[in-house]
C-alpha cells in the first residue's frame, strides 16, 4: 500500500500578513473560507475545519466584528470538533450591501448592513454581453466596490453572442472613469490572458453580478475543472438560474483565491461617499460651483448641472443615476433625517418658483 501524501497548509498562502498578528497572542490565525448560517469553515496552519463563534467574545462585545467570508480571525483549535472564532482581524476591504427586511434580526449589531465579503484585493463587477447588460446596474456596483477599498475591475461576459462588444466596452469605459474594462469568453476562451495580472499568488479577487453572468463559469476555467455547478439560461429573459448558494473562497492553481457570491438581483445601496464620489467624479466636478449655494440644479440660473447638460458635456441620464444612487444611500444611512432633508428642499423649490411668479 502506497503511503499518505501529507497536505501541509499555510495560513500565508491564503494572503496573511504578519501586521495583522501584533499583540495576538491567543489562538492560532485562520481564514474563513466559507459560511453558514451560524458556522464557518475556516482554514489555518493546521489545516481546515469548521468553526463557530465564541459567544462570550461576540455577544458580550458590542464593538465586535462578526467575520464573513475572506476575514481573517484566530481560533482555538479543536482537534475533535468544531474550534471557536475567538477574533476577527482588522479588515484591509470590505463589500456590504443592505440588509433584507429578513436579514435585520438576525445580527443585533448590524442591523443595517449586510457584510459580502471581506479582505480582497480587486473586484471582478460582472455582467454578460446579452439582455443582462445595464450600465446603470454597472454604476451602482461601481460605487459599493470603490467604497470596499478595493479595485473594480468590470469583466464583460460571453463576448462571443455579440459581434459588436467592442461597441459595449465603449459604453461601460464612458461610465467607468478610471477602471480597466475587459470583454471575455469562456466559450473559446477569447480575452481571458488579459485577467491574468489579477491572479498572482496571494491576491484576492471577489466575482460581483447577478445570476446567469458567468461567475461560476470563469470560476471553473481559471481552476480548469468544474468545481461550481453552472445553470441553463432562460432564453426569455436571458436570467440565470440561482446556482451558487452560499459564498465560498476557492483557492486557484496560480495561488490567488477567488470569492464567488450568490446573484444579487437587488444591490442596495449603502454609506458610500467616497464609492459615488469616484464612480461619479464626472458629475461631481460640477458641484460647488454654481452660482447660488443652495442651489437645488433644478431652475436656477447660473446652475452649473443645468449648464453641463444644456451643452452636452453631461447627460441627463448620467445626473438622474447620480441623484437616485446618492438619495437612495442617504435613505439606507438615516432615513428621518433623509425625508426631512427632502421636505425642506421640496419647500425651497416651491419658495424660488413663488418668487418667480
């Protein structure tokens, strides 16, 4: 009989830097891998098991972080069952979205936000070059992935139903100021060298977009076997099926890691500033700069939204995506003081036009 191979694992492997252990002095580092409802799978020096949290640590805490996917955490290892989640590490990114209304109770300490994933280096926004491509859907990723404190990448999918995708790059490089745009297929394998510099070992990808864009797909070409179950399109709405069911990071052959994501069909938006600011600089650049302070870009003369728009250097469509995405994270972050904000413009609107008259 053939001997064992030993596995050996090493935490660093899964993108660990020694920063992140000063002053640890209790439990060994792990990574979560993949979650559950209440468990966690999680991998270390020891190799991988399940995990769950230390209820002392987290229920008694109300500054802790509870860890999702990609976080890095120590654990006091149990060699005969589940080992306990003693300490999320700081995170170096971070992707969240609102929660459900089913969601809320589920986390007493957030019961707003939805934690995606965690500690990744870029993120891959996917759509596919058929009845799924939105541009605005793209803007709205783009603005949650700036504010994850990592870098969007936007990878168009299934480029051979298409023979104009050069057209569509086009059109998603007018949105995405300053983000690589890259149109691929896993069918012939057309544009996928160029996703190569993303993968070097250590690096950590997550795979954004709604179900049926070929997440799971791109997943098993880069490991170059099925590893994720990939589902049927419809052919009358070009939807996918719900394949991938839970968030899981997968180690690649390169030694990046991917983390694929269940499909959103429902991305809300929250506390992203600085993701708007960026995703948005085109609009932006004209705030501040209009003739009255408090000028609300609706009539006022010397507007400079209004004049951007009248000459063609901004599109009206562009400004109303800004507006809802902007109105719609204020909402989320403190919906009284939002409607109350939005009272008190309404007024000042219908004050301006009662002068004019």
């Amino acid at each position: 009989m053939g001997s064992e191979v030993e596995i050996i694992m090493n935490i660093k492997d899964y993108g660990l830097k020694e920063e992140k252990l000063l002053n640890k002095t209790v439990g060994i580092p792990a990574r979560v891998i993949t979650t559950y409802r209440e468990r966690y799978e999680v991998v270390c020096d020891n190799g991988k098991t399940f995990a769950q949290i230390k209820r002392g640590s987290y229920y008694d805490n109300p500054n802790a972080i509870y860890p999702t996917i990609g976080d890095f955490v120590m654990i006091e290892w149990n060699d005969s069952g589940d080992s306990m989640i003693l300490e999320t590490l700081k995170r170096d990114s971070s992707f969240s979205r609102v929660s459900s209304t089913a969601d809320r109770n589920h986390e007493k300490h957030h019961q707003h936000e939805q934690l995606v994933a965690a500690n990744f280096d870029y993120v891959f926004i996917m759509q596919s070059l058929n009845d799924n491509f939105n541009v605005r859907r793209i803007e709205r990723y783009l603005s949650l992935a700036w504010e994850s404190g990592a870098m969007p990448v936007i990878v168009l999918t299934k480029r051979d139903l298409v023979p104009n995708y050069l057209e569509y790059v086009s059109e998603v490089e007018s949105v995405a100021i300053g983000v690589d745009v890259h149109a691929v297929s896993c069918m012939d394998g057309a544009g996928l060298e160029e996703l190569n510099k993303y993968f070097a070992a250590g690096k950590t990808v997550v795979f954004l977009g709604s179900s049926g864009v070929g997440k799971s797909t791109l997943v098993n070409t880069l490991m170059g076997e099925e590893v994720m179950t990939t589902g049927e399109i419809r052919e009358e709405d070009s939807r996918g099926r719900h394949t991938t069911t839970v968030r899981q990071l997968i180690m690649l052959p390169t030694g990046a890691m991917v983390i694929d994501t269940p499909g959103m069909r429902e991305l809300g938006m929250w506390a992203c500033d600085e993701g708007l600011e960026k995703t948005f600089s085109d609009v932006e650049q004209y705030l501040g700069r209009c003739k009255f302070s408090d000028c609300t870009h609706t009539s006022e003369p010397g507007c400079k939204i209004l004049e951007a728009i009248e000459i063609g250097e901004l599109s009206r469509e562009r400004y109303n995506a800004y507006l809802k995405l902007k109105n719609e994270a204020m909402y989320n972050n403190d919906s009284e003081g939002y409607l109350k904000a939005k009272n008190e413009k309404f007024k000042e609107i219908s004050k301006i036009n009662r002068k004019r008259k």
